[in-house]
C-alpha cells in the first residue's frame, strides 16, 4: 500500500470535517467550545414567607394538642434519648424530684402549653420538640409512619410507591438519625385516629402484598399510636 494510500482516509476525514463546519455555520450553530466556564445555576430566590407565615404554616401540617408538647431529651452519659412532656417545674430545685418521683407521679408538674416560640426555637434548632397527634375526641389531622428496620430505605420508598398508586398524597423525610425515614400523611381536616390507622394499615398491607418486602418488623410504628385517648395522658 502506497503512503498516499494511507493518507486518503485522513484526507477524507477532514474533508468531511470541513462540510459540517461550514453547514454549522450557515445555520449560526455555534461548534467552537467556549474557553470561558459555563453559567453557574442562579441563585435559588429567598422563600417570600416572612417568620410568622412559616411557624403559621407549620402549626397547620403538624395540628395536634395545643395544651402540652414532648420535649426531646438527650442522657450525656449513657446516650438514651427520648421525649417527655414539657415542664415548666422541671429540674427546679425543691420542687422536681426527679429521678426519685416519675414525671406521672409528681403533683407539681406544670405542664407548658404549645405556643409560636416554641415552635419558633424548634425551626431555628434552639430546642427540639414534638407533637401529640391524637386529640381528647379521638380525631388527627395526620398520620405518620415510622421506618426504622435495617431495610427501612427500600420498606420505605415501596410505601410512598403504593400511595401513589392508590392515590394517598404522602411526604418522606429521613428521620434525625439518619437511619430511618418518616411517611406523612397529612389530612385536610381531622380525622378519626382508627380510620387513619386504619389506611395506614391497608397501605402497608397492599405494599406487602405488592412487593413482598415489607414486613411487620420493618416499620417501628404508626403515629398515632392508638385509636383512643388513654384515661392516665398527660
């Protein structure tokens, strides 16, 4: 083979080349790469609700008992953690007893109501605290489903799959560990606690039924947690 032989295709290549340059061109397509970096995204726009509209907000999703709240709380030396209701007596010297007498048990507990500054320094990490979802007549205005099994992403995501199916709007968070995840189920308007649960049910038994992954183990509970009002709440 001679060497103009082997220059040929190069020669063609290039050819070629030229005709796709020149067509780009004639049509003001743009080829050559620009030096310069691309366009960074903008700037995402500042949420246009002020403080009071966000803890409004807020207090609407997650609507439960107004006359008490848990309270997260943390043990330095063992690492237990947990939520209690919230005591305006609580660690004060000569009145709370506590470890000797149980919150339950103590006739000077004093029990503080739920108010926007508390729900203000929970969104601004200032304290963490939680809600009482079931009401004195039985009712909720949402239904939240604990994942915490090992298999909790997969268990998880197949949930919030059959309420698409089903056609059950449904949030999901990961829970503050990390490991686990939260399915929200939020109602226009209250509910019976047992009807909630109850869809709470069918949809965990319709995933296990679709998928055969789920299990019983592998959500750690349904909040509410029970279908009445027990006579000893706080």
């Amino acid at each position: 083979m001679s060497r103009q032989d082997e220059q040929d295709p190069l020669t063609t290549l290039r050819a070629e080349n030229t005709r796709l340059i020149s067509l780009l061109e004639q049509h003001g397509i743009d080829w050559r790469v620009s030096a310069e970096p691309s366009p960074s995204a903008p700037d995402r726009e500042p949420s246009r609700l002020s403080t009071a509209n966000k803890i409004a907000l807020f207090r609407r999703l997650f609507r439960g008992r107004t006359d008490v709240y848990p309270v997260r709380w943390e043990s330095p030396r063992t690492g237990r953690s947990g939520y209690t209701p919230a005591c305006a007596n609580e660690w004060r010297p000569g009145v709370c007893e506590k470890p000797r007498i149980k919150c339950s048990d103590c006739g000077h507990r004093r029990l503080i109501p739920l108010s926007d500054k508390v729900i203000h320094d929970h969104l601004t990490g200032k304290d963490t605290v939680g809600v009482y979802p079931l009401l004195d007549d039985g009712t909720c205005y949402f239904l939240a489903v604990d994942f915490d099994d090992e298999d909790w992403d997969k268990d998880a995501r197949a949930f919030v799959r059959s309420c698409d199916e089903l056609g059950v709007p449904v949030t999901l968070e990961i829970s503050r560990s990390g490991q686990g995840a939260h399915a929200w189920l939020f109602f226009s308007d209250k509910v019976s606690a047992r009807d909630a649960r109850r869809l709470g049910t069918a949809i965990i038994s319709h995933t296990c039924g679709r998928t055969r992954q789920l299990t019983l183990k592998s959500y750690d509970r349904l909040f509410p947690n029970q279908d009445r009002m027990p006579s000893c709440s706080p």
